[in-house]
C-alpha cells in the first residue's frame, strides 16, 4: 500500500485532470477526489450497524465489533486529514479488487469452535492484535497519504514499508487466514481465497501507477518482498498450525 506523489501532470500517462478556474472537474472527477472519504463513512457506518445488531443479540462477538468500529472511525479520521486525491478512477482490477476485499469478508461465517486451550487461544489472541498495530503502524507512518483508493501520493519507505511494500494489506491477509483457521469452512476457505485475489489485484493497480517514479524503483530493490516475511508470516503459521491441530484432533 504505497503512495506517490500527486502532481498536475500525472505520472502514468493517464488523463487525470487537476481543478482550476478555467478548466472545472466534471462530476464524475469530483466524486473521485472525495471517493477514499465516502469509502471511509460506508464502512464506519457498516461497522457501527455490526454493533448495533450485536448489542441487540447480545452477541458473543460484541467486543469484536466494537474494536472494528473504533479501527473504522481512526481511519476515516485519518483519511479525512490526508490531502484530497487525483480527480481520476482506479484501472478496472483495481476497481474489482476494492469491491472482492469488501464482498469477500461477508461471506464469511464463523463456527460454534470454541478454544479451550489457554495457550492457543492467547497466541491467536496476540496473532490477531500483531496483524491489527501493523495495520495501525502502517497508516500512521502514510501520514496525509492514507487512501483507500490508489493514487499519485508520496513514496513512503518508513514503518513497516521498510519490511514489505504493503503492509497493510499483508497484515489483513494474514488475519484472515487465522480467523479461517479458527473457522475452517468451504464457505470460508472460499471468502479467504477472494479476499486474497482481491488484495493482489489493488496491490497490482497501485504498483503500475507508482513503478512511473524512479524512487519507488529504488524502494523495489530495497524492499524485494510485496507482502510477507518471515517476520509478518510467523505469528499466522504457528496460530494456524495450532488450530488446526485443536480442530481436528
């Protein structure tokens, strides 16, 4: 989830357009440049209507739900301090990877497993909470460059940018792998797959628009691994692992 800079003159040859007196945004373009902030309202009022059903239901995954409308809240105030971007729409697969990231984790359906083993359930509590401060690493080290949509803003190579081109993403994944651990489904293990393709397909669309900056170049070849490390993947291996062998011993 890098960014690179926004300029009059956009770097991948694209028709993007900047606002001035003489040559006004259609609609259209102006939709655009507020796109990241209506995203962000959606998804905190989709998080705070989890909440208020499960307080209704009294449900068991309350805390959950009330963690993801605060993380909700913290990025759409961060979005909403970061400068405004290009009047101009993502490519068709980054359009279809933003919609399967956000399709995909409605199909997800958790099971009756409950862990009862102290030791597995601390490790994947910690697991869970690693891939979330990542998350959080990563977007205060964007500073005014968090976007949900992509485009030409600042390369960043600070944080967690220093270990993987797209932290972010790499962190959502890997959650995602641990709660289908602890959920093991079709019905998941399919969620799980779309919502991976989907993150590849944003990941692709952002890098053709930045791979134009020869600064993002130099950062490739500093920072060779798009998604995973050992140091990002070993807390979901061994969640996995264990997990597994609790649901089917």
């Amino acid at each position: 989830m890098w960014s690179s800079k926004a300029s009059p003159k956009p770097i991948d040859g694209s028709s993007s357009r900047i606002q001035t007196r003489d040559n006004p945004l259609r609609t259209y373009e102006l939709f655009w440049q507020s796109a990241d902030r209506s995203v962000a309202l959606v998804l905190a009022f989709i998080e705070a209507t989890f909440v208020w059903q499960g307080l209704r239901s009294h449900s068991p995954m309350i805390t959950l739900s009330i963690f993801s409308l605060a993380f909700a809240i913290l990025l759409a105030a961060l979005i909403f301090r970061a400068e405004k971007r290009e009047a101009r729409p993502p490519s068709v697969d980054g359009i279809i990877g933003l919609c399967v990231t956000f399709a995909a984790p409605a199909l997800y359906k958790r099971n009756e497993f409950v862990i009862d083993n102290d030791v597995a359930s601390m490790i994947y509590s910690l697991s869970i909470l690693f891939y979330f401060m990542i998350t959080l690493w990563g977007y205060i080290s964007l500073k005014k460059s968090v976007a949900i949509l992509p485009g030409n803003r600042p390369v960043i190579a600070s944080g967690p940018y220093k270990i993987v081109r797209h932290p972010i993403y790499s962190a959502f994944f890997h959650i995602s792998t641990c709660n289908l651990a602890f959920s093991p489904s079709l019905r998941n293990l399919l969620a799980t797959i779309l919502f991976g393709v989907g993150l590849v397909l944003r990941a692709r669309n952002e890098e053709r628009i930045l791979v134009a900056s020869p600064r993002y170049k130099e950062l490739q070849a500093l920072v060779p691994a798009q998604f995973s490390t050992l140091l990002f993947s070993l807390p979901a291996v061994v969640t996995i692992s264990l997990l597994s062998a609790l649901q089917f011993s």
